[in-house]
C-alpha cells in the first residue's frame, strides 16, 4: 500500500519536474529537457498504475480511502485539513489526467522542437499537471479550489506563450479575467457551503446531507443556492453559456496545450465538480435543471457555430465547448456515470483530434485555414487515418468511443427519471450538428484537389515522436467505449457498474423523488442508439454532398442565406454584445470616473494639494528667519503683545 499512503507522489512529481526544468532548463540541451519534464510525467504515470492495482485490493469499507497529512489552516471553527483522497471517480480522472498527459507531453517533443522558451513550455506543462491532479485528488473544497485556481493560472501562462505576439497576451487575459467571473461565485459557494456544513471536507459534508431533506424544484434553499454559486465556477472553467467565450481565444496557444488544456482536462474540470458534488446536486433539483439546461443549450449553440468555422483550431474549439455540454447535460439528468464516461472518452479522440490538427499545421507549415488545405490524404496517411478514427468517435458511429457515451447521455436525457423531450431534442440535433461539422473538415483538409501552392508548402508527415500519441489515441478512441459493449447482449455496463459507490446515493434519491418510473426496455435502447446513428448519417451525407460532390454550393449556401451565415461566422456577435455593453462601459468608467476624477483629481489631488500646501508654509514661514536682530526683537515684542492681549481677554 505505498502509494495509498503516500498520494502526494503522484502530485509531486510533476511538480519536481516543473520545478527543475524551470530553475536549470534554460542552460540544458534539449535533449536534457526532454528527460526531465517528460520523464516525471511519465513517472506520475506509472505511480497511478500502481495506485490502481493497490486501490483494486482494497475492501469496501476502506472506499473512499482519505489520507489526512496535517492541519493547513484553522480560524476559530473554520479548519482545513491538508487531505487527499481516492475513490472510483478519482480513479478515473487520475487515469485521464495522467495518461493523456504524458502522450501529449511525449508529442511535444516534435512539434516544440524548433520552438523559443522550449524549456519554459514544459515547465509550465508539468506544472499544469501537478495543479490538475491537486483539484482531483483533493479530499475537500479548498484543497480542490487550489488545483481550480491553478489550472487557471497555467491556462494564462500557456495561452499567452507566444507573449510577444498581441493577440495571444490578448487572449491568455481573456481567459484568466473570464474564468475568475465564475470563480468569484465558486468562491462564494465554498464559504456558504461551510456555513452550513460547518465543514468543507467531502465526508462530512456528504454525510450531513444526507440527512437533509431534498429541496423543491420551486422552493430554493440554502443547497440550491450553494450549488448554483458552484455551478458558476464549473460554467466558467467549463466554457459553458455565458462565460465560454475564453476558449475559443485560447486557440493561440500551441497546439499541444489546446490538447491538454482546453480538450482534455482543465476545462473538464468543470463537470467533474459538478460530479464530486453530486450528494448536494442531487437534493437541489432547480440547480440540476440549471446544469441540464445549460448544458443542452450548449451543445447545440456552439455546434452551430463550428459549422461556419474555417480555422481548424478554432472547429474543435468550439466542438470541445459543445461535447462538455453534453457531459453537463448527463450531470443535470442525474446521468452522472454517463457525463464522466464522454469525459473520459472525449479526452480520447478530442485531444487525438487537435494533435491530429497540430499535425496538419506542422504539415503545412503553419496554416490553419482549411480552405487553403485539401489533398492531404495521401501526403500525410498516419495523421488522416487517426485523426478520421477520431472524427467518427466523436460524430458517434457504432462501435467507436463516443458512440456508447453519446448514445448512453441521449438515453437518458429521453428515458431517465429527470427525462425531458426538449434537452434530449437539443442534444440530438447538437449530434447531427457535430457530424455535419466534423466530416466537413475532414473534407475539406484532406479529400479533393490541393487548395494550396505546393511549390512553395512541403507537405510532409509528422515525426514518429508525433505519430506515436496519435496511433495510441486512435485505438483508444475506436475501443475506449468498449466498457459499455455487453449492454447491448444484456450485459452489465462495466463502467457504469465501477462509478455506481460514488453516485449510487443520488440514484436511490432520483427514484424515491419519481416514484412512479421504471427502467425502460432494452427495445427502447436500440431504437434511440439506431436513431442516433440515423442522425449521425445525414450529418455525415450533408458534409459529404456539400464539400465533396458539389464543392461549390457552400460558397452558394453562404450568399443565399448571407444573414444567417454572418451570424454563424461571426459567432452571434457575442463578443461584439459583450464588449458594448460590459467591457465598454467598464473601460469608460475606469478611465473617465476612476482615473480621471478619483486617482487623479482626489487621490492624487489631495496627495499633491497636502505638498504644495506644505511647500507654501514653508516658503512664507523661512521669512521669520531672516538673520537681522532687529527683525527678531520686533516678532518678541509682536508675540508679547499677542500673548498680552490674549489674557487680557480671557480675564474678561
């Protein structure tokens, strides 16, 4: 049990490697560099699959199993441990986060290469890790909002890696000032959560609301209000409606932390709270509404815009943002096991889908714009056959990953016990949405005729270093659904089976609230998976018949519904929305009321006013001191009389 008791290896070695990469990398060769910020990875790595085999052999009565290493803080009854701890969920996202991790850290390699500030990108990649793994494995709030805030900052750190170019320094503050609008209500929820806990570590918490009576739908209480103000924090980090409009930004990052970052870990860090909370969730119904909702919602909105997207970044920017509504949609339903499966598998083929991407660009030599791509079947194999791998899990074709997720979190949106025909319609159209989008840029990067001058652009395959993460991830994003398989045979969904001691609480409390729901058939399961394949196909055979058969009707399309296709383009205006009436005022107000009035004129008027005053004192009083006797005898006299006079009239 070496691992088991000590949990904070898996977090320190990351750090370690963040640590000495930073303070000795600039004075290392690369190869130096590779072995030290690579290898850590790969070692927290290998310490999960220890942790793992050691967690296997525990009973379950030692389930979640809580290492409480010292006091960290204490302020009258406000005390926090410094604890972790592990569980089923927390096997899982360890596993995600650590694996992953340490494939796009080895991909890195290759496309870093020829990079400035090589060092510096794995120092602040490692560092990335080491926070991800403190938000999972804390064993409460605070713990939890450390990693949270962490994530945070690495995500600044790494957007803005090209810091001297504009745009980039733009949008790393984008996403650092985006996120703490959400985080200040996260902030909010950890101290109500200890007003009424008295505690903020999982256990007790849990364990005091379980003996809570479940608020009304339209009776919001204290556990509703908690929730929602948590919920701020996970829409935020999560990229969900309104706060999303960092991640698409964040796409000027490299494209290795468009991997890891922004398409499998951080910004699911979102949906993994809402998941850790699900005891408290689960007994505030409006807040789950609100996570549903959003979530749907979501999905949908964001995949209209991927359609009308021709950066290749900024297409599975806005896929990523629309796959976690999905997962926040499962979460809202009470479809918990089947959010954190996507999670899972969506880390899978997303992140394989952007170092696919990455792949293109490093193909290319630097373009982004699918328009001047085209023909790249044949030039680069490896990188099209894995990156279609992906682009079939995620548009849910039977078999691959997403297939069974996608397929288990529609299900349940239809046929649960928190069922709704409009969220389960959003979703459904979101996932025609997603294969109309995703086949259109597998279309238009790699089938037809070369849009681009090839005399000039040496199209060339990645390096094995490269290609290696891809093939891994390609198999992982064909069979990593497979845990679900034997449902189909009347089985047991394996993963569902594995999650069930973590949410198995907020099931039991779901079906006493509807009693009257009984679990489908298994003839209602293969309709909706049909149906889903169904809508898939059409996504699939618009892409198809539009940037294949008739390449020159989209250009048609665009002009005939101009309108519309603006719209999308432009991504509704949001950002044009939100800078007219937020960022404007905002920036009026700062520069006109608080610089102009209040630091110039007050503050530093009376700062200036109390000099000048003392300047003129001065000034008039060094006349007194003029060095001439005579001079001083009259002020004695003047200040005699003075005095006199003043008696005199107090006297009277």
């Amino acid at each position: 049990m070496f691992i088991l008791d000590h949990l904070w290896i898996i977090m320190a070695l990351p750090l370690a490697g963040s640590m000495l990469t930073l303070l000795a990398g600039r004075h290392w060769p690369k190869k130096l560099v590779n072995w030290s910020s690579v290898g850590f990875p790969v070692l927290a790595f290998l310490s999960y699959c220890e942790l793992a085999r050691e967690f296997a052999a525990l009973a379950p009565s030692q389930i979640p199993w809580i290492k409480d290493y010292f006091t960290w803080m204490t302020a009258g009854p406000f005390r926090v441990d410094f604890a972790l701890q592990v569980d089923q969920l927390t096997i899982v996202m360890l596993g995600v986060v650590t694996f992953v991790g340490m494939l796009i850290h080895i991909y890195s390699i290759g496309y870093m290469a020829h990079e400035d500030g090589y060092y510096r990108f794995f120092a602040e990649m490692n560092l990335f890790m080491f926070f991800m793994l403190t938000l999972v494995m804390g064993a409460n709030l605070v713990v939890m909002f450390v990693g949270w805030e962490g994530v945070g900052l690495c995500s600044y750190l790494l957007i803005s890696f090209y810091f001297t170019k504009k745009s980039a320094a733009d949008a790393g503050k984008k996403a650092f000032i985006t996120t703490r609008i959400g985080d200040f209500g996260f902030t909010i929820g950890i101290l109500m959560a200890f007003w009424l806990f008295r505690a903020v570590d999982y256990h007790t918490m849990f364990a005091t609301a379980a003996n809570m009576q479940p608020e009304g739908l339209h009776q919001w209480g204290a556990l509703t209000a908690i929730c929602l103000l948590l919920l701020a924090g996970a829409v935020g980090k999560s990229a969900q409606l309104p706060l999303y409009v960092w991640l698409p930004d964040a796409m000027e990052g490299p494209t290795p932390v468009s991997a890891l970052i922004h398409a499998a870990t951080m910004v699911t860090a979102g949906v993994y709270m809402v998941a850790r909370m699900n005891p408290l969730f689960s007994r505030a119904p409006a807040a789950m509404l609100a996570v549903a909702i959003i979530g749907a919602v979501t999905a949908f909105y964001a995949a209209t815009i991927g359609l009308a997207q021709n950066d290749i970044k900024k297409v599975l920017a806005y896929s990523t943002i629309s796959q976690l509504g999905y997962m926040f949609l499962a979460c809202g339903v009470g479809a918990y096991a089947a959010g954190i499966f996507h999670l899972m598998t969506h880390a899978f083929f997303k992140a394989l889908l952007f170092l696919a991407a990455g792949s293109v660009i490093h193909a290319m030599g630097g373009e982004q714009d699918m328009w001047r791509m085209g023909g790249l079947r044949k030039k680069i194999p490896w990188t099209y056959a894995t990156m279609l791998a992906a682009t079939l899990a995620i548009s849910g074709a039977p078999l691959f990953a997403g297939f069974f997720s996608k397929d288990e979190i529609l299900f349940d949106a239809y046929s649960g016990p928190n069922a709704n025909f409009l969220l389960y319609a959003l979703g459904l159209a979101g996932a025609l949405i997603t294969a109309t989008y995703m086949f259109r840029l597998i279309f238009l990067t790699f089938h037809g005729k070369p849009r681009f001058d090839e005399h000039h652009v040496h199209v060339h395959e990645s390096p094995k270093v490269m290609l290696v993460p891809l093939v891994i991830l390609g198999i992982l994003s064909i069979v990593g659904g497979w845990f679900a398989l034997p449902v189909y045979w009347g089985g047991k969904d394996y993963f569902k089976g594995f999650l069930d001691p973590v949410f198995n609480s907020s099931q039991q409390l779901m079906l006493q609230a509807h009693p009257g729901w009984t679990e489908p058939a298994q003839s209602l399961e293969f309709q909706m998976a049909a149906i889903a394949v169904v809508v898939a196909l059409i996504g699939f055979f618009i892409a198809f018949y539009l940037y294949v058969m008739k390449p020159d009707a989209p250009k048609k399309i665009a002009q005939s519904f101009r309108p519309i296709y603006q719209l999308l383009s432009h991504k509704y205006y949001v950002d044009e929305i939100y800078g007219a009436l937020i960022i404007g005022p905002i920036v009026w107000l700062s520069r006109n009321v608080l610089w102009k009035i209040i630091d110039v004129r007050i503050i530093d008027g009376t700062v200036n006013g109390t000099a000048f005053l003392s300047r003129e004192t001065g000034s008039g009083l060094r006349h007194f001191q003029s060095g001439n006797a005579r001079s001083y005898a009259t002020w004695v006299v003047v200040g005699a009389v003075a005095v006199t006079v003043f008696f005199v009239w107090m006297v009277k």
